[in-house]
C-alpha cells in the first residue's frame, strides 16, 4: 500500500513559509526546490491551503505565496483537514465470506478501535502548532 504523503508536504511548504518567508512571499519554484518535487505539485497544495485560509497568494509573472497568518495560530489539525489527509486507517473493502463469522463482523467491530484512534490522533493534531514545528527545523 502506498503511502499519503501529501500531509507532510503541506507541513513542509508552510515550514518553509513560515521560515523563510520576507514581504514578497516565496514563489512555487522556490518551495518545489525544498520540497525536491515539481512547482505544479506545489501549486495544487497551495490552492488547498489557500482555500483554507493558511496561505495567501499572487498569481501572476511575480506570482508568490505566504502565511494567511501566524505560525503560532496554525495547527497540524487546520493543515491535515485542509489538505483532505486520508485517514490513519482504512478498512478493506474485500467482500464478506459468509460461512465465516470474522469475515462477517470485523468490519463493524474495527470502525470503533480506529474511530478512537483517529479522534486520538487529531487530538494529539491540534495540540501541535506550525510554529513548534518550525521551531523544531531550526534547532537541528
């Protein structure tokens, strides 16, 4: 199974803003460049960012982007449902054996151990701020 990574990139640009981030903005290429992936990718990140109110941008020829606002105001909570995150766990969706009673309920009996566990996991989301992060990148 593939991994979503799509979550730590988003942390990554708006690190990336938050840290280096002057009057003017960073460009898409610019981010790409620390993110080591295409400015197109970029963009599709910053378009959700945008739409949920963590990042500003310019289009256009001098086109730029930076925080909508401060680091500190900005959970990883806010950046995982701004980016869609999947969940922590899926279920499969493979069909029921009948003549086999785990095949048969444990669909139902897991939708509440990872119910709990993505609750938990968001929990421990919103605890955590962009700044914290950020200060985190420039201890290392």
């Amino acid at each position: 199974m593939a991994n979503n990574i799509q979550f730590s990139i988003a942390v990554h640009i708006l690190a990336g803003l938050a840290c280096g981030c002057d009057k003017e903005g960073l460009t898409s290429a610019k981010l790409a460049m620390s993110v080591n992936t295409s400015p197109s990718f970029v963009r599709r990140t910053l378009s959700k960012l945008s739409k949920a109110g963590l990042v500003e941008t310019a289009t256009g020829k001098a086109g730029a982007c930076w925080l909508a606002k401060d680091a500190k105001g900005i959970s990883l909570l806010d950046i995982y449902h701004a980016v869609d995150a999947p969940k922590a766990f899926a279920i499969h969706s493979y069909a029921e054996q009948k003549a086999c009673t785990v095949s048969c309920h444990i669909k139902v009996a897991l939708e509440n151990a990872l119910a709990k566990t993505q609750k938990a996991l968001e929990v421990s989301l919103a605890e955590i701020s962009l700044a914290q992060i950020v200060s985190d990148v420039k201890k290392k």
